[in-house]
C-alpha cells in the first residue's frame, strides 16, 4: 500500500519502490497495483511526468496545504498594500491601470529568494520556495491589490461623496442629500459583501473553461511562463530585471520627492506639474508636460497603438473642440459659469467622453459575446490533452496568446535558455497540466452554497448601508450576475479583455432610472459596484485557474488565496485609500488628485434620473454622433485586414483625455517612444526590460505618495512656489 508523507514543503505520494528503480524526492514510484482511483490516478501522474522531465513548466507536485504559507500571506498584505497605493494614485489621477501581474510574480520571486538566502547565511532552516507557490502569492497580491480598483476608490464609491456632488452641481437629478462619504465603519462590510460573492459564482466552471474550452487568458498565461521560467532557468536575468526595477523605482523616487519642495499650496502654484512646455497659452488647455514618471511608465507597458490614440483624442477635444465650444459662450450656454459647471464646457466634456465609452464598449460587448457563442456552437474545445488541430483553435489574435516555448531570457542570453520541448512534449506536459488540475479541486456545493449565503447577508446589509439601494434591487443584481459573470469570464479567455466595467456603467442607467428623482443616484451607483466587483471578481479567478493550470497549482490552494486576498483587501484597501482622502483634496477638479471619474460616474448616473434633460444645448446631438462614430472605428478596426486595422485608432483610448487634459496623452506618448527606441536598439532585451523598467517608474513615484500624505497629515508643506508667468 502506498503512504504519503511530508518533505519540507512539498508533499509527494511514494511507496517502496523496486530495487532497480531508482526515486527522487517528488516522484512517485509503485511496486503493488493501486487500489483505490486516487491512487490510480497519482500513478498515471507519476507516469507522465517521467516523460515530462527537462522540460520547463513540469515541477515537483505538491500538495494544496505546502502552497499555502505563513509568507505567502505576510508577503500578500505588505505587497498588496503597495500596489493598492499605487492603483488609487492612479486611479485618482487619470484612471488608467496598467497590468501589475507579471511585475508582482518577478518582485515575489526575489524578495523569497533573497529572503531564504539570507536565511541560509544565517544558517536557519529555509522552506523551498516552488513554482506553486510563487503562483499562490502572485494570486494573494493580485487579490488585495484588485480591490483597489474595483472598489470603486476612483469611480462609484467617492461619486456618492460632497465632493463629487459638487462637482456635477445643482442639475435635475443631483439631489444635495444623497452623499455618502467613504467611511471605513461603511465601506468595509460594503465590499465584503460585494467581492467574496464573485470568487463562488464560477466555481464549478473552471474545468470547462479552462480545460475543455482551453481558453488562453493571455495575461494570465504570461504570467504561468514567466514562474515557470524563473524556476527552471534560475535567476540570473532575473536579478538583472530586479536590479533594473530598483534602479528606475529609486530614481522615479528621489524625482517625486524632488518635485514636491516645488509644489507648496496656493492657487498660482502649480510646480512642476504645471510646467509649460509648449507656451503659456497652450497651457490654458492643457498642453504641457507635466513631469510625471507615472504615466511615462504606463506609455511604456502599453501598446503603441493605445498611446497614439490618446495623442488623437486630445488633438480633437483640446486642439480643436473645446477651443471652438468655449467660443460658444452666451450661445450655446451661459457666459461666465464655473471652469466645473455642468450647464457649461464641462458638460460636453464629460458626456462626450462618455458617449465614447459606451459606443466602444457595446460593440465589444457584442463581439465577444458573438464570439462566445459561435465558439460554443462549434463545439471549440481542448481535451485531455489539449491535441487540437490549428483550424480548431479558438478566435483569438495570434499576437495575443503565449507559448510554452517563451523564455525569460533575452536572446542575447542564449545560454540561459534549455532547448525548447518538441510538439509531443508539450501535449504530454498540457496533459499533465490536465491530471493535476482535476485531480483535487473545490467541490461544487462550496460554490453554491458561498453564493447563496453571500447573496443573502448581502441583501440584508447592504440596504442598511445605502438605505437608497433597497434589498430587492440588491437580489436582482445578485441573480443576474452569473449571466454577465460567465459571459465576462469567456470574452476575457478569449480576448483579454475584461469588461466588468461596463456592466457596473448600464447598472447605473437601468437602476438609477428605478431608484427615481430621490434615490436613483446612490442607488445606481451602490448597484454598479456590486455588478463591477461580481463580474471582474469571477473573471479574476477563473484567469487565476489559468496560471495554475500553467504552475501545476492546486486550484484549491489557489481558490483559497483569492479568498484569503479579498478578505485582506477589503481592509487593507481603504486604509490605504484614507492616505489619500484625509491627507489631499481629492475629487477637486485642477488638483493632483482630480478623480475623474469619480464625477463621470455620478454624472452617469444623474442622466440615468432625469434623461438627455440634464445635458447642455447641442450635447445630445454631439453625444450620438461620437456614440456612434466610436461604433464605426471599432467596427472598422476589425473589417479592414490585420495590417491595416492595426493602425485605426482605439475609440476608448482617444476618450480619455477628453476630461482629464491633454497633458495625459504628452506623457503616455514620450514612454511610446522610449519604448519605440528600446526595441530599435536593443530589440532582444525589449521584452524582458521594458516592462520591468516601466513598472519601476510607476512604483516609485507611487510609493512617494506614502510620504508625501504623511507629511500633509502632519501639516508640513512645501517649501517653494513654483509658478510660471508672462515676462512684463
């Protein structure tokens, strides 16, 4: 009979083996025919993975309890508070977030590598760090850190506060009285009840989608490549990309803190950030650069094409169309409202821009929900072994999938690099991938039961805490999001692309119309976080089966970490969102911490109340045609053949700076071409660096942040008034 013991932290099944067979730690070797399906099973494992040996991607097994630990989870909180800091820096700036989990996975597997060298120095015991484990930490940052985002921290949840209620101003529907200020006694059982239900829904689904389907989540495959890779080539390009991140991140730092002795309060000090590159009349629409390391980052980690877009998008809105409606004045609107006044400019820019946004978003709804299903009528899946021909793979972008083939390694490091595994290999190492995910999961019930109980604590606390989102809306949401939560998950498998928050947008429409004149506002926007956090929380765990399935991860343990994480990020989440609400004026408009869309979202929902009345003389007219001109482009970006459609600008991307300013797209567009320049010169160092380079920018001018706010809690300013005016 087989036993099963513990060895430090991986656990394998092994019995006596025959004499002439020689075993190693980790494998498994049999002298009696198993008895039981479990053992059977564990047989046909061991068989495959002596054929997968030398081949990236086939690690040790182990078992689901050994990928849990104490540093997985300490490591969790202090890495997921960072990068919490840095998603709501971000999203009180301009709202766009970069993808952080490959930079999370490389920071994870230095710090516990450095961690257990020092411990080895030191001569104490040091745990094995695996591939699983590193996968189950990714997982536990991931889920901490999400919670920024999709807590609302930058759109829905301070659109309920005085702030943004004073930003959208005294227009039918915006009623004086329904504000709510993000306090952490309200906002920690909100999110409790709105991000664990999420994590249940898709539970019993993830052999389907992830086995059967095969759907490739791209970037949660790249994020499998790269663990993957780390552990079997070792860390010598790893530690270069460390030393590279450290170095950008301390510079970005030390340039954040430089900027600050310039920065002292005062209505004609603008400092750095303020710096009028282009002239002193560009400035006044917002033409400069702005110094920001942030957003010279994010232009680096994202396409090209995105960076361009947006350089398109403030051309025509602060090039050309705001100049030519402010000339409107006494015409079209009042003459000398607010900078911030809805019944002005202001309303045109943001209805505009939102007008945008769902043009785009709706044709991509449809897309992927056209693709979804044609791929499950066709009957589109992977078995077993995932031996499908090439004319049955699924409808994705070839550029958009990640092989196993992929090496960390840059070219110029052949040497770093073991050969790349044959056809078969990779069949047998899918089919392995296969056993191992199947081979202990969750129980369906534990899905079931989670979502019935969450939903109903949810819809008895919910209404207690807006008490304008009554309990019956709450359980109408909380039924319905298993539909947008499977169609969600499927269009991100296939595309990458999650589309969470455009349902937690029609969610304001549809129930702040039911809430009426008295109720609707934070009634549509309490059911846009649910809705938002259900469908993003659903499709985060099924992409995180995905780098399990690529880790030979355990998805229970890895079910237990997205739970773990969520739980921590609902507190850990707004803590660090009060470093930025106690210590800033968030939410002003011409601040360092705008919030843009906090006000977008609370304007969303005053027009879900009272309908196109709410908008300025001509908006209606000038929101269809740009809904609808969003529609052409997307639809022709598709239509026209690859090499052409490429260059079509992203509806989406050109909407941005709409509202938040032309400084945006200046920024974006010198880390296009820093990046643009990278791969000129040194094209087979690009892919590993570039990424790592940019996240370090975005860190540290991120955690500068942390001082700064401490500093204005204290009521230390800066030192200098920088401000820039005509010469006499």
């Amino acid at each position: 009979m087989s036993s099963i013991h513990h060895r430090g932290a991986a656990q394998s099944i092994h019995a006596d083996p025959p004499k002439d067979v020689p075993t190693t730690p980790g494998q498994v070797a049999f002298d009696v025919e198993p008895a039981t399906p479990h053992e059977r099973e564990a047989k046909e494992i061991h068989s495959i993975m002596q054929q997968c040996q030398g081949i990236i991607g086939a690690h040790e097994i182990t078992s689901w309890r050994s990928q849990i630990t104490v540093r997985c989870i300490v490591l969790g909180a202090i890495y997921g508070a960072v990068f919490s800091i840095i998603i709501h820096k971000l999203n009180l700036t301009t709202g766009v977030i970069p993808g952080f989990g490959m930079s999370i996975a490389l920071i994870d597997f230095f710090t516990v590598k450095l961690w257990n060298r020092m411990l080895a120095k030191m001569r104490f015991g040091v745990l094995p760090f695996t591939p699983q484990e590193n996968a189950i930490m990714q997982t536990c940052v991931g889920s901490v850190a999400g919670l920024a985002f999709t807590g609302g921290f930058g759109s829905y949840l301070i659109a309920m506060d005085q702030q943004s209620n004073e930003n959208v101003g005294s227009v039918p529907g915006n009623s004086a009285w329904e504000v709510y200020a993000p306090e952490l006694w309200r906002v920690i059982p909100y999110l409790l009840c709105i991000s664990l239900i999420g994590i249940f829904i898709l539970l019993s689904l993830r052999e389907r989608f992830v086995v059967k389907y095969g759907l490739p989540y791209p970037s949660c495959t790249a994020s499998g490549v790269l663990i993957n890779s780390l552990h079997s080539i070792g860390n010598k390009v790893a530690v270069r990309q460390m030393a590279t991140l450290l170095w950008a991140g301390g510079g970005s730092f030390v340039f954040s803190m430089f900027k600050w002795f310039f920065s002292a309060p005062g209505e004609k000090c603008g400092g750095w950030d303020q710096f009028p590159t282009f002239g002193l009349k560009a400035l006044k629409w917002k033409w400069q650069y702005d110094w920001s390391l942030t957003y010279i980052g994010v232009g680096m980690i994202c396409p090209h094409i995105v960076n361009v877009s947006m350089m398109l998008g403030a051309i025509l809105s602060w090039g050309v169309l705001w100049p030519y409606i402010d000339g409107k004045a006494g015409d079209w609107f009042p003459v000398g409202l607010k900078q911030h006044d809805f019944k002005g400019l202001f309303g045109y820019q943001v209805f505009l821009a939102i007008a945008v946004f769902l043009g785009d978003g709706l044709y991509h709804f449809t897309k992927i929900a056209c693709i979804s299903l044609l791929a499950i009528k066709n009957g589109v899946t992977k078995k077993g072994n995932n031996d499908v021909a090439d004319d049955e793979a699924l409808p994705v972008s070839e550029s958009s999938t990640i092989s196993d083939k992929a090496a960390v390694a840059p070219a110029s490091e052949p040497c770093e690099a073991p050969p790349a595994p044959s056809q078969r290999q990779v069949q047998l190492l899918n089919g392995l991938r296969n056993r191992v995910f199947m081979h202990e999961g969750v129980p369906w019930w534990v899905g079931a039961i989670g979502y019935a109980v969450c939903g109903v604590i949810g819809c008895v606390v919910i209404p207690h805490l807006y008490p304008a989102c009554k309990w019956y809306m709450v359980a109408v949401v909380f039924l319905s999001s298993p539909v947008f939560s499977v169609a969600n998950a499927y269009g991100a498998g296939l595309t990458d692309w999650d589309q969470s928050s455009l349902y937690g947008k029609l969610c304001i429409f549809a129930f702040a119309a039911w809430g009426g004149q008295n109720d609707g506002v934070i009634a549509g926007l309490a059911v846009c976080g649910i809705m938002l956090s259900v469908t993003s929380a659903a499709c985060g765990l099924m992409g995180d089966f995905k780098t399990a399935w690529m880790t030979l991860c355990n998805p229970r343990s890895m079910f237990i970490a997205q739970v773990i994480g969520s739980v921590m990020g609902c507190v850990i989440a707004p803590a660090t969102f009060l470093l930025f609400y106690k210590a800033f004026p968030v939410g002003v408009p011409g601040t360092a911490y705008p919030a843009p869309y906090a006000t977008i979202y609370r304007a969303m929902a005053v027009l879900g109340v009272e309908g196109i009345s709410a908008l300025p003389k001509h908006c209606t007219q000038m929101c269809i045609g740009f809904f609808f001109g969003a529609l052409a482009f997307s639809v022709l970006r598709d239509l026209l053949p690859k090499k052409y459609g490429a260059y079509v600008p992203i509806p989406m991307a050109a909407a941005i700076p709409f509202y938040i300013g032309a400084q945006l797209a200046v920024d974006m567009c010198i880390g296009s071409v820093i990046k643009l320049v990278w791969e000129k010169r040194k094209p087979q160092e690009a892919d590993a660096f570039v990424p790592v380079a940019a996240s370090g920018l975005i860190a540290g001018d991120g955690l500068w942040t942390v001082p700064s706010a401490l500093l204005a809690i204290f009521h230390v300013n800066p030192p200098i008034c920088m401000s820039f005016s005509p010469a006499p």
